[in-house]
C-alpha cells in the first residue's frame, strides 16, 4: 500500500520554504535532501495538509516536487510531469511515463510547469517509491486553491492500477530487442 495514498485524495500546500538550493543537490538521492523538508512537513500537517509542493528554488514560480515524491498532472489524455535539475530522477516517474505513452496512448510532457497552470490541469498526482500512484485532491497557494478530480475513472487510478499490474506480474510487458 502506498504511504501517501488516500482514497479521497492529497491535500497540498505550496510551501512557503525550499526543499533544494538552486544549484544544489536536490537531484541527488541522500539523506540530506530529505531532512531538508522535515520542518517543512511537520508544519503543512500541523495546518492540515498532507504534504508540500515545493516551488523552483530560484524563482518561485515553477512547480517541482514534494519532500518525498514526484508530481505529476492530467488534462485529457496528456500527463505532463516537472522538468528541472533540482528534481530528483525517479523510476517511478520514468515507468509512469513509458507505460502512459506505450501502453495507454497518452501524450507525454516533461517542461517547466508554472504555478500559475495548475489550474488548467484536471487531474494531478504524486508518484514514487512511497507515494506509489496517489490522487491529489487539491492544492493550496494560499491566495487559490486548486482542485483535481480524484475517482476510480480517472487517469491518475488507471495509471495506478497499471502500475501495480506490472509491479506484481498480473500485466506482462514485452518489447523487442
């Protein structure tokens, strides 16, 4: 089961400080990128969140990731996912990609997503070791809240279901050499 996962969805706030330095080592898996969130955290759970989502370190204007997972985001049948040098690579992130774009026909987007997009998404999503595939019902900026449709249709859930359909066997994917 997924450590973030809840059915009715996350409950984000952008956070008020950095998970990463803008030419530091937020992309690198250590102890140190995480523990730089620890605050952070325990702050967005006292107000009632779930989890942050942190900004670009530079200019606070783009979206990059949480403390402990990838984001990513749906508008029909397109997932676009953060593209910048502090977000740490994930397989989790990687698979989802391939399985979107080769398995179910989606199109794929890695770029810089603006904080001033999020809601022009219908649909947004964590992914990672933790976080597996988990719905983000709604996003805070404090001046706009975001919400994201979460349900057992939608294409965060499918793109979960896939996910752990290749994970455990019960979906076998082959390609050719």
């Amino acid at each position: 089961s997924a450590y973030f996962r809840k059915p009715e969805g996350l409950r984000l706030k952008i956070s008020d400080y950095d998970r990463a330095a803008p030419i530091g080592t937020g992309n690198v898996k250590a102890g140190l990128n995480y523990a730089m969130s620890l605050y952070a955290s325990a702050d967005a759970h006292a107000k009632g969140y779930d989890e942050n989502l942190y900004p670009d370190p530079a200019t606070r204007t783009s979206v990059e990731e949480t403390g402990g997972a990838n984001v990513f985001f749906l508008k029909g049948k397109t997932l676009v996912t953060p593209l910048s040098d502090s977000i740490l690579p994930s397989i989790t992130k990687r698979s989802l990609l391939y399985l979107a774009k080769n398995v179910l026909g989606y199109e794929t987007v890695e770029r810089r997503i603006l904080l001033d997009e999020l809601g022009d998404f219908e649909e947004a999503g964590l992914c990672g070791t933790a976080a597996v595939v988990s719905p983000i019902a709604e996003i805070d900026r404090g001046e706009k809240t975001y919400r994201y449709r979460v349900g057992e249709n939608g294409g965060t859930e499918t793109l979960r279901r896939l996910l752990k359909a290749v994970q455990t066997g019960d979906c076998l994917l082959y390609t050719s050499p």
